[in-house]
C-alpha cells in the first residue's frame, strides 16, 4: 500500500508539472498573439510616416520651383521675351499641379502638406545663364524624386511611388526643354533672342501646363 501511495502521489506531480508547462506554453502564445498585430500595426505606422515625410520634401521643392519659375516668368516678361515667357508660366503652372498632387496624397495619409518651400530662390539672372541654370534644378529634382520614389517602394506604398513615377515624367520634359533652348541661346545667341523678342507672353484663359500642351502639339 506504501508503494501505491508513492505512486499515486508522483503521478498526480507529474500531471501538475504537466499542467503547468501546458498553461505556460498557451501563455507564450497568446502573448504572441497579442503582440503580433501590435507590432504589425506600429510598422505599418512607421512607414507611413516615413512616406509622408518623403512626399513633403518632394511638395517643398515643387513650391521652390513654382516660386523660382514665376519669378523667371516676369523677368523673362520685363525683357520682351513673350514665348520664353508663357512657356516659363507653364512650367511653373505644372509645379503647381505638382505640389497638389503631393499635397492630396499627403492628405490621405493622414499627414499635413509642407507650407514651406526648399531652397532659396536665384533672381535676377541673366537669360544666358538663366536655363542652364534651370536644367541643373530639373537634374538634381528627378535624382532626388528618384530617392524617395525608393522610400515610398520599400515602404510598400505603391499608390505614392505611381505619383512620384508620373511626376517625374513631367521633370523630364521640363528639363529636356530647359537643355533645348539654353543650347539655342549657346550657339545661335543674339540672332535666336531677337527672334524670340516682341512675341506675347499671353496663354490666355487657359491653365493648361506646358507639359499638356506638349502633348496637344504632338
């Protein structure tokens, strides 16, 4: 009977230690559990922040440029360079297109648009230089867009990379036109300027931008 007594005694700690173990490992997995969608949740949170601060640099330099184009829009006016002019106008009518587009996506992401434009505006350039000057702008903003295009794509955003992708298309048209008429300026000189000179800056009532209008000649 003594050795019945020992074994019962042992089988029923054996269960307990059973028991136990079974209620520390239903623990861990609830814990787990748990855990998961909290770490889910504030990843998902974090790339999200992390894409919205990409799409605010880019809406900063789309307000740089918007400002800098304009500036050039009546300068170019004040110099009789009507065409120069309504082109330059246009661009800068595409920036704004730019910077709402980055602002609405901004918007859904719960973010706030930037307000504040990056970098300092250049006045007071000489037409010689004025879009040599403009293509290095359009060169260093596609590589910078380019950068956080590859933010917004390991961020897993494709909805913002599918904005940065057709803004950039625009950038490239900007900086193709800007790299044209500098080297026209180049090598034809006085003779294209006085071409250029006494045409209207006028586009009317249209807010179509120069890429639209690219477009509509093609």
């Amino acid at each position: 009977m003594a050795t019945s007594s020992k074994t019962s005694t042992s089988d029923k700690a054996a269960r307990k230690t059973v028991s136990k173990a079974a209620s520390a490992k239903t623990a861990l997995k609830t814990t787990a559990v748990t855990a998961a969608p909290k770490a889910q949740t504030a990843s998902r949170d974090s790339a999200r922040k992390n894409v919205i601060a990409a799409l605010n640099k880019a809406r900063a330099m789309e307000l740089y440029a918007i400002t800098q184009y304009m500036n050039q829009h009546y300068a170019l006016d004040d110099m009789n360079y009507g065409t120069l002019a309504a082109d330059m106008k246009r661009i800068a009518i595409d920036e704004m297109t730019h910077a709402e587009k980055f602002a609405e996506r901004i918007k859904e992401l719960g973010g706030d648009p930037a307000t504040e434009r990056d970098g300092k505006i250049e006045r007071g350039l000489d037409v010689t230089k004025l879009y040599s000057f403009d293509s290095n702008v359009e060169i260093d903003t596609i590589a910078e867009y380019n950068n956080l295009l590859k933010i917004c794509r390991d961020n897993g955003d494709s909805v913002s990379a599918r904005v940065l992708e057709a803004i950039i298309e625009d950038e490239q048209v900007h900086q193709s036109y800007f790299d044209n008429i500098a080297g026209h300026i180049q090598h034809l000189g006085a003779a294209y300027l006085s071409h250029i000179a006494g045409t209207s800056a006028s586009i009317g009532a249209s807010t179509k931008g120069f890429t639209a209008t690219q477009g509509a000649q093609d």
